[in-house]
C-alpha cells in the first residue's frame, strides 16, 4: 500500500536526463515534477547543440527531454546531434505549442515521443514506457553481439579444429564441413557438400552407419559414439573415432547431426600389430596355437550335428634340413610348405602352426572318415613335390593325424591331443602317411606316460638290477666275458623288459643317469669277480648312442674305471651300427680315444642296420657281434646261413673277431664253429643271470669248458 502522506515511493529510481531547454524556470519545473514522480534525478540543461554533443561525450544519459523550439537550438537539431552521436537513447519532445504537424515531422525526425509542457499525467508514463523500451532494445542488442560473437567463436573452432568436423542433415548428406575432415578423407570441401556419409562409409560398415541414422530419425537415438571405417577419395581406409549428436526441432524432427571424427588409424594399426603378435606365427603368417584354439571352439560350439574334422601334420625331415642348410633356409622351406597347404584349403577352414614343423587344420564340416582321409591325402599329395632349396630339389614328406567331432572327444583341447597321439602312430608307419584316432592308442600314450614317470623313480627305487650273460670261446669252450644285461622290477608294472623301456629312457634322456648306474655296477662286479680269481674275466657294456655322444662321455668312464678300480682292458663296449655308421668327426674322436685307452669295442646286432661291413676298416673296432635274428636261423634258412657266413669272411679279412649271439641248439653252435666265428653266448649256455647265479656258472666254466 501506498503510504497516504508521502507519495513519494521508498525507493528512488535514479534517472540521468539531458534537459534541452533555453528556459531555465522551464526546465526546473521539469526536474522538480520528476523528482516528485519519484526519480533520484541526475541532470543537465543545455540550450545549443555544441553544449549538448560535449555533454552526450562527458556522461551517459537514460533520457533526453527537449523543448521544441529555442532561439539557438530546436529539437529536430537536438535529435541531429543524437543521432551523430550513435546512442540509442529516447528523445522526448516536450513543448508548449507546437501543432500535429511539427509533431509528427519530429516523430518522424526520431522522436520518441511528444508531450505537452506541464501535462505531468502523460509525461510520466511515456517516461516510463520509453525506458523500458531502450531496455528492452540494449537487451536484444547485447544478445544479439553475444550470438554474434558465439558465432565468431564457433566458426574459429569449426575451420581450426584438428578433428574433423561437419554437420549432416538427417539424410546424411553433407551440410557443412572443416577443413580438417577434407583432409581426413581427401576430398575438397566443394565435393563433400554434394555427397552424404554413406558415400565416404567403407562398404563394411554402411549398414551400421544407416542403422543409426534411421535410430535417430525415428527418435530413438539423440547421440552416438563409435569406430568405424572411411574409404579416403583415393581409396584408402581410415579408421575414425565418430561422435554424433542429432539436434531436433519442436516436432522431434531431426533439423541436423554435429559430427565429430578422430582418426585413429595409427591406433588402430598398433593394435592390429599387437594382435597379429599375439595370435598369429610372424614366420607363416598364420594362427598361432592360442587363436587355432579360440577359432576351434567357435567351429565345435556352431557344430552342431556336424562332424568336425582335426587335423594335425608334422614334417618328416624338417629337423635334419634345418641342420643341413641352416635356419634361414629352414624358414623358407615353412614358408613354402604353409604356402601349400594353404591352397588347399577349402572356406571356413582354419590353418596354423602349432609348432616349428607342425601345421594343424580344422575342417567345420567333414562327411566322415572316408571323406576326411581323402582331404588328409591331398594335403600330403599337395608336400609331395619337390620344394627348391638352394637351387636344389628337396622332398619334404609329411605325416598326419587325424581326429573327428565328436567321436573322439568334444573337447578342443583333448581333440588335439588325439589328433597329436594319431600322427605320433602316423610316425612311427613312417613317413607320408596318415592315421586316425583310436581310443588304444590314447591308452598306449597313457602307459608310456605311466611308465616314463615309473621309470623316473627307479634307480632311486632300487628296481633296476643287472643280469650277466657269458660269453664263450668257441676254440677253448671257456668263458672269457660277461654281458650286463639290464632288467626292471617295478613294484606297480612287474618285470618290464628291456625292449620296452630302453626305448623309453633314450627318449626321455633317462637313460643318461641310468646307463651311468649300469656302467658303475658292471664295472664294480667285473673287479669283484677278478678279485674272487677269474682273472682277465671281460665285462660288456650296451652303450646307447645318447650315452656315447655326451660331450664328456669318456671322462665319466675313465672316472667309473678308476673308481671300481679296473684295467681299461677288461671293459668291452659294445656300441650298435647306427653310431658307427653316423661317420662323425666326433664319433671317429670318441671311439678312436676309447681305443687309445685299452678299451675294447664290439658291434653289437650287426647285420639289422643298414652298414656296410667295409666301413669298418675305417673304426678302431675289435669285434662284430652278428644279430639274434640271422643265428635263429642259420640251420633252417640258407639265406641267412649264406649271410652269417659271408660277415665272418669278410669280418676276418678285416681282421675283425666275430662273435654271434642267441645260440640257442647244438646246431647253431656246430654251424658257427664251422664258419670260424670266434666267440658265442646264448641260452644254449646260459640265460642271464643275476651277478650272483652268473657267478656260480663261472666258477663251473671260467677254466673249464662250458656247454
Ligand atoms: P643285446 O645287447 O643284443 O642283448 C642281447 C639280448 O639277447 C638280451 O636281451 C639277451 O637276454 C637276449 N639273449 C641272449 N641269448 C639269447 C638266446 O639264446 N635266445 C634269445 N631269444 N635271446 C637271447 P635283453 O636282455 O632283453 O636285452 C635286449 C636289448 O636291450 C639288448 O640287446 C640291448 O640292446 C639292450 N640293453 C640291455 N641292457 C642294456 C643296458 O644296460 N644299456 C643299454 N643301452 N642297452 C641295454
Ligand atoms: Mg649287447
Ligand atoms: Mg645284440
């Protein structure tokens, strides 16, 4: 409510008003009326338009009120003054009689309004109006120079911006590019104007790209970010980081799309190398074992009730090229072998190498076992022409193993182990051949794990003992030698004979410690059987070709000797054709050093490999020990007599000692003897026997004749 005594409001609005006026009663009537209306006035009178524009520069003015006519000045020329000066303020005219006319012509001059003197009820209000109309314009003018320079602001950014830049319509076309995302692509800004995105998306992701722009249209999406592919003008791929936000009118129609685009190729590059690291063979180029499995489950799991087949091939001679020609030669040779084996693939097939020479292959879709053979026997076909290396011609031979879905597991895993057992079999059948699963043969794999791990155990075990065979003069009857044979006793497998684990420990490199123990024990018994009188009595060792090529082989026999305390002469080693036959420098070094120290040499199964007995002239040999297989014979096959026969002839002009074998009957013996063969062991003498039972047959036999 007002308050009834003083009319004048609480709080005063200050007003600076420029009187133009040469009356100064005038002009204080004026002030003293605004005063009243409650104004908190700040204000000037001037009367020429010189002292009015020095005003207008010395302050700011929220209202000029001018008279109509003076003697020096009027209001047309007062509003002149105004309007040079470039300021929006309202200019009222406030004379005592002027008529319509000279009204409307200083309306028409800019006037803002035209009030008679002293009509304080219309003054006030159009005072009132007046403000609030320049307030209402300084507004708009100040939003207005705002939007104008938001729009400078955007404008710098949009054509100095790294990233690309463009707004789209909803169709996708193209309304406004930078210069940024012309360079991404290539394209001149004139030539992207006419195109829409789809026209610069790589084929393989359109239909994502349309997907979102049909979501946005329809409203169900306002913004996304994502990767995708651009083809470049010149065709080339980038990768882009995309941003896009759909702005939308009252309607939710889709007036335009703010689209912000990285490249990100080069991140993308480095993570495709990272990849291409991680899941793939840098040599072949292709998968590796991690992302063959990967790959492999995916096929099991869309399999459905297909069968799958795998694959897996191993090169036959890859090891003996590699040390032949050299690793780099060896490396192309893959190269080659996984470039064949490539082209025989069929789509949806996958291909990798699992290790330095094995390949494995997975079929999604077999039409069982004959089908599978049939594509395992390409494969190997497809290795069976020659490869040049060194400009030279070289076979290179393959063998594989072959597994199927889910007959033999449904596991990936289990499903390439089987196929690993299958071509393990496929080996040992021989080179270029292939086999399947079976489920024995996974039982095989497991007893010889089985086995290995027992085999590990029994030295310390005590399980190993050695049985002694002897030897015999064929001249004198007499024994003049024992073999030490190995036997194991295992507490969970019973008695294992030596074919089978012998085999074994070459394999696993056991028969290094092992055939150490068989020396030592040989050895000790040799001495304790001179001591108990059988003096010169010869102790002989089977010596594996794994035993025999350690580096420092004859100095642990030299140390055995020493140890067990006996004569160097007294140890026969008996080495298998296959070591000799290798011809090595070494070999010739090793056995030659053996020689030197008194050591006597025999071959032992001579006649299964594949020597000729004219190499060994070449050897420091003593003796040749004529194989099982052609004794067991001699008397029923003239072959094998014919044979045995010859090797003595042959031997004794090389001035070699035979001995033979397995000689089980008289006639075997009679035969021998009648060939000139020297030396003889054999049931027909004696099994071999623990050192203790061999001991008492020396005793019968050492000095007097034996059989
Ligand atoms: P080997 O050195 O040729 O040994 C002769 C094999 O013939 C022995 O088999 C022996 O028991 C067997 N034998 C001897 N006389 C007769 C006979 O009249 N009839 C028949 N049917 N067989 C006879 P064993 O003990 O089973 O040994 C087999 C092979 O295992 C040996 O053949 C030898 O190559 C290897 N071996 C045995 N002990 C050792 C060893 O300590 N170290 C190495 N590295 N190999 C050994
Ligand atoms: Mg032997
Ligand atoms: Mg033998």
């Amino acid at each position: 409510m007002n308050n009834p005594i003083n009319k004048e409001p609480a709080t005063k609005q200050p007003l600076r008003v420029l009187i133009v006026e040469d009356t100064e009663d005038d002009a204080w009537l004026l002030v003293r009326s605004l005063q009243r209306a409650g104004y908190e006035l700040t204000y000037e009178r001037v009367d020429t338009a010189e002292a009015m524009a020095a005003a207008m520069t010395e302050q700011v003015w929220d209202l000029v009120i001018s008279d109509y006519s003076m003697p020096n000045f009027s209001a047309p020329a007062a509003l002149a003054v105004l309007k040079e000066s470039g300021l929006d303020i309202p200019f009222i005219v406030l004379s005592g009689n002027i008529g319509e006319e000279t009204a409307v012509e200083s309306m028409r001059a800019g006037a803002h309004d035209y009030v008679m003197k002293g009509n304080t009820a219309r003054l006030l209000p159009a005072i009132d109006r007046e403000l609030r109309e320049a307030e209402g314009r300084r507004r708009r003018r100040r939003a207005e120079e705002e939007l104008r320079e938001s729009e400078r602001r955007f404008r710098s950014i949009f054509l100095n911006a790294v990233a690309g830049m463009a707004t789209l319509a909803a169709d996708g076309s193209f309304l406004q590019v930078n210069p940024a995302f012309c360079k991404m692509f290539k394209y001149t800004e004139a030539e992207l104007l006419g195109k829409t995105t789809f026209d610069i998306t790589h084929p393989a992701d359109i239909v994502l790209t349309r997907r979102l722009f049909s979501e946005a249209a329809a409203g169900q999406r306002q913004a996304v970010d994502y990767e995708k592919r651009f083809l470049c003008k010149d065709g080339e791929t980038v990768w882009g980081h995309v941003a896009n936000c759909w702005l939308f009118d009252d309607q939710r129609r889709v007036t335009f799309c703010v689209s912000l685009v990285h490249d990100i190729t080069p991140h993308h590059k480095a993570q495709q190398e990272i990849r291409q690291l991680a899941y793939f063979d840098t040599l072949t180029g292709l998968p590796n074992r991690q992302l063959f499995r990967d790959r492999c489950r995916d096929v099991l799991e869309r399999a459905g009730r297909n069968q799958v087949g795998l694959l897996v091939l191993d090169l036959d001679r890859f090891k003996g090229i590699n040390d032949t020609f050299g690793h780099e030669v060896g490396d192309q040779l893959l190269k080659v072998v996984s470039e064949r084996l490539t082209d025989c693939l069929q789509k949806g097939e996958t291909l990798a190498r699992l290790g330095p020479d094995e390949f494995a292959l997975v079929l999604p879709q077999v039409d069982g076992p004959e089908s599978f053979s049939l594509r395992a026997q390409k494969m190997l076909h497809c290795l069976a022409e020659p490869i040049e290396l060194e400009q030279q011609p070289t076979y290179c031979s393959a063998s594989v193993g072959l597994a199927l879905y889910p007959t033999d597991s449904d596991n990936v895993d289990t499903l390439i182990k089987h196929a690993g057992i299958a071509l393990h079999k496929a080996r040992e059948q021989g080179t270029g051949s292939y086999r399947f699963y079976s489920p024995e043969m996974n039982l095989v794999t497991c007893q010889r794990l089985a086995m290995e791990n027992r085999l590990r155990q029994a030295l310390d075990r005590r399980e190993l003992s050695l049985h002694y065979q002897p030897q015999i003069d064929l001249q004198s009857g007499r024994v003049i030698g024992m073999e030490a044979l190995l036997r194991w006793d295992s507490a969970e497998l019973g008695s294992i004979p030596p074919s089978r684990f012998i085999p074994l420990a070459e394999e696993t490199g056991l028969i290094l410690p092992i055939g150490e123990w068989v020396l030592e024990t040989a050895c000790k018994q040799a001495r304790q059987w001179h001591q108990a009188g059988f003096h010169n009595l010869r102790m002989a060792v089977n010596i594996s070709a794994r035993q025999f090529k350690q580096a420092d082989f004859i100095e642990r026999l030299n140390h055995i000797l020493q140890a067990a305390d006996l004569d160097p002469e007294h140890l026969e080693v008996e080495l298998t054709e296959s070591i000799v036959m290798e011809r090595s420098e070494d070999t010739l070094l090793t056995l030659t050093d053996l020689k030197v120290r008194g050591i006597k040499l025999a071959i032992d199964d001579f006649g299964t490999g594949y020597s000729m007995l004219s190499y060994l002239k070449y050897f420091p040999i003593d003796r040749i020990k004529i194989d099982r297989s052609f004794v067991r014979d001699i008397t029923t096959n003239s072959d094998d007599a014919a044979i045995t026969e010859a090797i003595v002839v042959m031997a004794h002009s090389l001035k070699l000692k035979v001995g033979a074998e397995g000689v089980e009957t008289e006639g075997q013996l009679e035969f021998l003897r009648r060939c000139g063969c020297e030396e003889v062991q054999g049931y027909y003498f004696s099994r071999p026997q623990p050192a203790e039972r061999a001991g008492l047959f020396l005793q019968r036999h050492f000095s007097g004749k034996a059989g």
